[in-house]
C-alpha cells in the first residue's frame, strides 16, 4: 500500500511539473509576496529605466497588451513581451506573465529544507511565528484554484520555490 502511494504521489508531480510554471522568490524578514494575485488592477504601463519592485504588476506597452508580475526586482530595460510562464530579460528581471483570464489551478510553495517560513493565504501581510507554517516536516503547501495572493515571513533569508499551473 505504502509502495503504491509513493507511485501515485510520483505520477501526480510528474504531471504538474509538465503544466507548471516555477520560480524561485527570495523571502526576507519583510513579507514578501510569493504569489500574486492573478488580477491586478495597480498594474503600470512599461517604461524604460523604470525602478521594478518585487511584487510589482506592468501592463506592456505594444500591440497586444499583457500583464507581468515581477519575480525579483531591478531596474527594466527590457519590457516583457513573452505570452507564457516566466522568463528573465537581459536586464535582470524575472517576470510571471499573467493569465488573461485571471486564473490559475493550482499553487503549490516549498521551502528549504533548513529553513522555517510562516505565510499567510488571505491576502494580507505574513508575520512572524503567526499563519502558516513551511518548514521541515511541512515542506509544502498547495493552492488548489486559490485567486488571491501569497505572502510569506522568514527569520533567516531563505528561497521559497512556487509551481504555478494555469
């Protein structure tokens, strides 16, 4: 029994790695969002040597406009123009193009192994030994069809990886 359920648990990561997108989003002692919201209505239109938050939404400025969130952050001189997943321009920036629907499926987040972070699912910020919590014997936590955004809390800089499924 215990043999078949790992095979199954195998089967079903091997098919969410095939219709996912991942990145990885440092997590600071500030809560840091780790998963967007898929509908932004602060996005700004994309302008050149624009100073990019992490966190932050920009709507593309050329024929068909898309929506990105900013992974990491920097100063753009590459205005996203990809129609799927994530992708990183020269200048750095990592960017999470939207879905045009405003939905995903599924959001799974994982921690280091090492690491404990605290999150919070209902759109505020995260804070410290309060929420949610990924740590070794809770090395992940799913987002089945879940609109909103992710923020999440560290006491010691750690990587949280996302899949995102759309």
């Amino acid at each position: 029994m215990k043999k078949s359920m790992i095979i199954s648990a195998i089967m079903v990561l091997c098919c969410l790695a095939a219709h996912a997108q991942s990145y990885g989003v440092a997590v600071t002692n500030s809560s840091t969002v780790i998963v967007p919201s898929m509908v932004s209505y602060t996005a700004v239109p994309w302008t050149n040597n624009h100073v990019v938050a992490q966190g932050a939404y920009v709507t593309s400025t050329n024929a068909a406009a898309y929506t990105y969130w900013a992974v990491n952050y920097g100063t753009g001189t590459n205005m996203p123009v990809h129609t799927y997943g994530v992708s990183t321009g020269a200048d750095g920036i990592e960017w999470l193009k939207l879905p045009n629907n405003g939905r995903r499926l599924n959001a799974i987040i994982f921690a280091e192994a090492d690491k404990t972070v605290y999150y919070s699912n209902d759109g505020q910020d995260a804070v410290l030994l309060d929420g949610g919590i990924l740590d070794n014997l809770r090395p992940e936590r799913s987002f089945p069809v879940f609109q909103g955004k992710v923020t999440g809390i560290v006491a010691t800089n750690a990587l949280v990886t996302v899949q995102l499924e759309f």
